[in-house]
C-alpha cells in the first residue's frame, strides 16, 4: 500500500491515506490510538480490497477538526471524503472511535454503503456496565485494557514504544481529539439512530476487552436488526493485531458473501 495526500472540501481538510490493493472498495476507519499506518491486517485486507485508511481530522497528520462540532459533522465529512475521491458503495469497517464513526456514516445514508464491518465499536452506553474513563489512562494501563494478555510480546511491544516522549504526545493528541466525540459519555445520539442500520452488519469483538467490554456487543447486536456477532477468545481491544489471520478471514468472508 501506498500513502497518498487528499484534500476535502477544497482543502479545508487535508490528510494522509494508506491506499491501495484491488478488488471492492473498503474504508477502514482507525479508533482512539490513531492511523495504524503499515498494520499488516491493512496489507493482507488490500490483497482482495480496495483499501482507503485515511487519518481523521485531528489525528495524525489529519487536519481541519476545528470545523467538525459534534458526531454529525465527522460523519457528513467522510461523506464529503467519498464523493471527493468518487467511492461508490464502499464497504466501511470501523474500530472503536472510528466503529462508532462508520455506524454514523451508514445511518445517514444506508443505501449508499454496501456492508457494514464494526470492531468493538463505541457509541452506546450501559448503565449498569460503564465503560472506564481512558482519558485519565497512563500508557501502561491503556495497554492494560486494550490487549488479551498485557504481559505478552505485543503489549510489551507496544509498552516500550510509549516510552518515547513523542509517541506519548501523540497518544495524547489523539486523545484530545476523541474527547471531542466520546468524553464524557459516548452516547451522543448513536442510539436514536441505530435502528436505521438496514444492511448487512458484522460486529466483532475480543472476549478480554477491558475497554468496551463484551457486554455492549451483545448491545449493538439487540439494536442493529439481522445483525452478526463474532467474538474473539484470544483478543482484547485490538482484535485485527491480536488475532490477525482469524480477523482478516472473518472480515473478508463477510465482505464477500
């Protein structure tokens, strides 16, 4: 894959995109962390997809959130973002932060996206489960709560990373840029939408997810009509890195049914 510049809104947003493969468009919409530039499940999803992994407004090197008030606005502008680029019928997947996103984008418009791909996804909230304040997290319990097993490689891997001041600063820019859509609550309206998700809908979800626990998957479930629910025994919140081949087989399957 390749990394392209895309201006929207002739230029009042402007952003960096992995972009590349063949076959049927699929827009993959990042969460909290930020672009997962280089993810090897973007790479194994390109081999049979036309993969567009653009970074947000405000995350990465994404620009131009300071015209984006609320969820409505972030999703009309990736409805901008596909008619700029003249994607028609994408396919949209969404993690976490982008999840609660691309089930924004498709509420709006379903008759305009093809299947629907939601990765733990955030938007609704369950009294009696809440889901913790992450905000307040330091690196090493925000991989605490992302991942399966918070002593194996990858955690350590990614541990040691945010050790770097300036992976810690980008971690709480892109943080302060979610704020803007999950803080306090991520209920921000989701809910009273939801029921216009009328297409096919694949919600995916890692059995140790301490961050939005397994609990609001069953939730999504109840409230996405002929939706399908898959869990992750081995995952927490980073499912496509922690269980890549079973998540890459999962999601394309979907896709191409």
């Amino acid at each position: 894959m390749q990394e392209v510049k895309v201006a929207i809104r002739n230029g009042k947003f402007t952003t960096s995109m992995q972009w590349g493969g063949s076959g049927e468009p699929l827009l993959f919409l990042h969460g909290a962390g930020g672009p997962m530039v280089g993810a090897p499940f973007l790479e194994e999803l390109a081999q049979v997809f036309t993969v567009y992994a653009p970074a947000h407004p405000g995350f990465g090197s994404g620009t131009g959130i300071e015209h984006i008030d609320d969820v409505i606005d972030f999703a009309l502008y990736y409805h901008d973002f596909l008619d700029e680029l003249q994607i028609d019928s994408p396919h949209i997947m969404g993690h976490s932060l982008g999840g609660m996103l691309a089930a924004e984008i498709a509420a709006l418009a379903p008759y305009r996206i093809n299947r629907l791909v939601l990765v733990c996804p955030a938007g609704l909230w369950l009294e009696d489960d809440p889901i913790p304040d992450f905000f307040t997290f330091n690196p090493q319990q925000m991989v605490e709560h992302v991942f399966h097993d918070p002593s194996g490689p990858m955690s350590q891997m990614f541990t040691e990373q945010l050790q770097s001041p300036e992976a810690q600063l980008e971690m709480y820019k892109c943080l302060a840029s979610t704020g803007k859509f999950l803080w306090p609550i991520p209920d921000k309206g989701l809910k009273k939408r939801i029921h216009r998700l009328q297409l096919p809908t694949l919600l995916l979800w890692g059995e140790s997810d301490k961050l939005i626990p397994p609990v609001y998957g069953e939730a999504f479930q109840r409230a996405i009509p002929g939706s399908r629910l898959v869990h992750f025994a081995s995952s927490g919140h980073m499912i496509m890195l922690e269980e890549q081949d079973a998540f890459v087989e999962a999601v394309s399957d979907f896709l191409l049914e």
